[in-house]
C-alpha cells in the first residue's frame, strides 16, 4: 500500500486518480495486516486497487467525473467495492473517467484529461513526447493498472469502456455476463448494458478479481442467481478442442494492416495451442454502432433526469423550480453528456419512438441472435481485435466530428447489445510501439473459457 501510495504521488501529472484516500488506505492496510495476523486471509488480502469514480464510496466523495456531483458523498456503498473489501482489498482512491461514462478517450472528464503511461515511437526508434488517450471512459483505471499506480481498479463496461481502454494501454480488461455483477451503488448510464469489471496486469489477475466483484444481489433484480466459478482454475487449462469462431463481418474497411495482422497471429497462436477455427457470420453487426446509439441515449436521457439540483450535487438557484432545474442542468452537465440527454429524448418521443427506439430494440435482438446461432453450432468464443487502431492523440479526435469518436467502439458494442462476456488481452504492440487488444466474445456466463483462451494470447 505505502509502495502505490508513493508511485501515485509521483505520477499525479498522469492525472489518472480524482482523489486520494491515503489514510483509509492505510487503515484498510492495518486491519488486513491484522486479520492476516490472526490467520484470516480473504481472496484479496491487503491488494490495493484502485475504484472508478462512478462506483459509489461510503463516506468517500463520489462524482461520476461530472460538475453536476459536485462534492457528492454518497451514505452508501456499491456492492461490487463492499465485495472487494469484505475479501480484503485495499481502496487506494477514486479514478477520473469520462463524464458519466461517456467517452473513448477520457477526455469529457470534468477533472480534465488522463494521460496514457505510454509514448510512441518515431520511426527512427525515437520517443515522440505527444500525450495520448489512455482510452475510455474508464481511463484513469487503464492508466493507473499501465503505470503501476493499483494493482488492479474497477471498470463499467457500457458499449466498451473496460476493453477499449484496456487494450490502449496493454493491460486486461474484461466486461462479465449482463448480470454477473451487481450494478447496485454505480452510477447509471444505460442500464440494460452497464456491468462492473475488473482491469489488471495479467489474465490470472483479472480472474482472481472477478471472482469477488461477482454474486448475485437483491438490490439489483438484474443480477443473476448463478454460482461463481473458480475462474483462476480456468487460466492454464488447456484449449485442445475448443472452437473458435472468426467473424468475416469485423474485417471493417480502412483498418490499419497491422490491426488485421495481430488478428491472424492471435488466430496462429490459438491453433498451435489445439483450438479449431472456423469462419462464421455475425451479419447484423454492421447495425450495432448505430443502434447503440440510440439505445445507449434513451437510457441515459432517462437515467440523468435525476440530477435536478434539488436531490444531491450541484444546485443553481433560479427564479422558480424550473428555472432552477434549468440553470443546474446547463451548469453541471458537459457538451457530451447534453448531446447524448437530447439525443435519448429525442429517439423517446412521440413520434419518433417506433422509428428509431423500437428499430434499434429490433436490431438488438438481430445481433443476439447472430451470436445465439454461433455459439448453438458449436462455437465456444469468438475472436476479433478490441480496437480499430492503437492509443491517439490526446485532442486529435476530440474537436470535430462525434462520429468520429463513436467509431472506437465499432469491435466492443456488439457485446454489450447482446449482453454477452467480452474480454479484451494485450497482444502485442504496433509499429509505433503502442499496445493492441484482441477481443475474446463468449457465451452467456461462460467467462471461464475466455480466460482459459486469453492466457494462450497473453
Ligand atoms: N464509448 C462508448 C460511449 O461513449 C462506451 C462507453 C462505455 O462503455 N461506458 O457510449
């Protein structure tokens, strides 16, 4: 704990943590040491982590990187993090991320940007000292596990959030089964797509971590009465026999050669280890970016209608309610996080509802369906990359078009529509020196085999 708590100060220029919490981190650190004195040891005794900042802290400060939070503090907290310390992790601080987890890049955060530990390389093997994104929107924890400042952090996954990053920054990500965590105490963004996941620095890691943030929860109806497999026990078992599926539709055009060749070299590597490819076709996928996007807006447009400066965080008074609901919302929200609130309130409005919101619902059922044949004819994971390119610029997609920004998630959302296990594990690295992802998909709850297959890639 002492050891993270000192990289941590000499790394605040990374921006990775919105706070933090060195004496509760000393005192978690001391009763560790006394329950393992005492022969007591949790599955995560004395770890040090670190907790995306819309995961809600009792007694810490809890602001979802938005102004509208303000210096909320919230009176309770999630199930995930009392899961984490009742095995006996260690909370280090609370991690920037992008505005209510809307983002690829970190860059919407209120707390301004992160940035990536990594650098690229010139082509004459030079460093180019240009920031780059750590991705997003849980970019603070990407950074963080990257730079050695936690030994692992909490992630929301909505549309990619966990695996994007995690593959910019070459560290494990994996976004669980819709249901396999509790969504209870962390802030909503799309609530039939959020679930909670771990990052860290090795497949095995990321086993052992999501083991304590699973368990089903009565406060949230959504989390799934399942046991919780052993994951760690899955990581080295062999993959002999098992069918991997390679969709033709994630072969998107203008992707960079270096990102198609990692694809084939993940492909090799699974087969030398006994797996079998096979060729398969998920032919709706090309509808799920647009789809998300309406999807993903409504949820949110309704979700945000609480903070009205009336409940908790920010208040601007005005001359009546209104006028004061007004005022906070236009003060407290970001350019984003309004885009996406008009947007969902736009596709949810009579008129316009059965054209897009309903459509998209459709869409979302077709892109189920493609994954539910797949794994019905024998296949047990897909394979795909995790990005279309390796970390940018911090800026260089930022300014124009949003689309532009959208399209980071065109390998991730599909998992999210279909509610399905994604998993994203460092590969290799580019030209430029930088990290790459390859994505492994799985069936409802079989998390296990994606770690089985990831240590092979690892
Ligand atoms: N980048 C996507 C978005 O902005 C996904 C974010 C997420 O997974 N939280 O919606």
């Amino acid at each position: 704990t002492e050891a993270y708590l000192a990289a941590m100060a000499a790394a605040r220029p990374l921006n990775a943590y919105v706070l933090e919490t060195p004496e509760r981190a000393r005192l978690m650190a001391a009763a560790s040491d006394a329950r393992r004195a005492s022969g007591e040891v949790g599955a995560l005794e004395g770890i040090p982590l670190g907790v995306k900042d819309l995961y809600c802290t009792e007694g810490v400060r809890t602001t979802a990187c938005s102004r509208i939070l303000d210096d909320f503090t919230p009176p309770y907290e999630s199930t995930v993090t009392t899961n984490l310390w009742a095995d006996g992790a260690v909370m280090l601080g609370k991690l920037n991320c992008d505005e209510f987890a809307m983002g690829s890049s970190n860059e919407t955060s209120a707390f301004g940007d992160v940035i990536n530990p990594w650098r690229r390389k010139r082509p004459d093997g030079s460093i180019d000292p240009t920031p780059l994104v750590p991705g997003g929107s849980s970019g603070g924890s990407s950074a963080a596990v990257a730079a050695h400042l936690a030994a692992g952090a909490t992630g929301t996954d909505t549309g990619g959030s966990i695996r994007q990053p995690a593959a910019f920054t070459g560290t494990v990500g994996i976004k669980p089964t819709y249901g396999r965590c509790s969504r209870w105490g962390i802030v909503a963004f799309a609530s039939s797509l959020d679930q909670a996941g771990p990052f860290a620095r090795t497949v095995r890691d990321a086993a052992i971590l999501l083991k304590s943030f699973a368990s089903v929860d009565p406060k949230d109806t959504t989390s799934v009465d399942l046991p919780v497999p052993d994951y760690e026990s899955a990581v080295g078992r062999s993959i002999r026999g098992k069918v991997i599926g390679i969709p033709k539709e994630y072969r998107v055009d203008g992707m960079p050669e270096e990102i198609e060749a990692l694809w084939r070299q993940g492909i090799d590597w699974l087969k030398a280890a006994g797996a079998e490819i096979r060729e398969i076709s998920l032919p709706h996928t090309k509808y799920a970016l647009p789809a998300y996007y309406i999807v993903a807006p409504a949820e949110a447009s309704s979700n945000l209608a609480r903070y009205d400066g009336i409940r908790y965080g920010l208040r601007v008074t005005g001359d009546d309610i209104t006028d004061t609901y007004e005022r906070t919302r236009a003060a407290g929200f970001g350019s984003e996080v309004r885009r996406r609130i008009m947007i969902g309130t736009y596709v949810l409005s009579a008129g316009y509802y059965d054209a897009y919101y309903v459509r998209a619902q459709k869409v979302r059922t077709l892109i189920k369906r493609d994954f539910d044949i797949a794994f019905a004819a024998g296949v047990d994971a897909v394979l795909t990359p995790a990005t279309p390119s390796s970390a940018f610029g911090i800026g260089e997609k930022s300014g124009g078009d949003p689309v532009e920004m959208y399209l980071n998630d065109i390998f991730t959302v599909t998992v999210n529509m279909a509610g399905l296990p994604g998993m994203s594990v460092p590969a290799g690295l580019d030209a430029k020196g930088l990290p790459l992802g390859l994505q492994l998909i799985g069936r409802p709850f079989d998390e296990e085999t994606l770690f089985q297959v990831a240590e092979v890639i690892e």
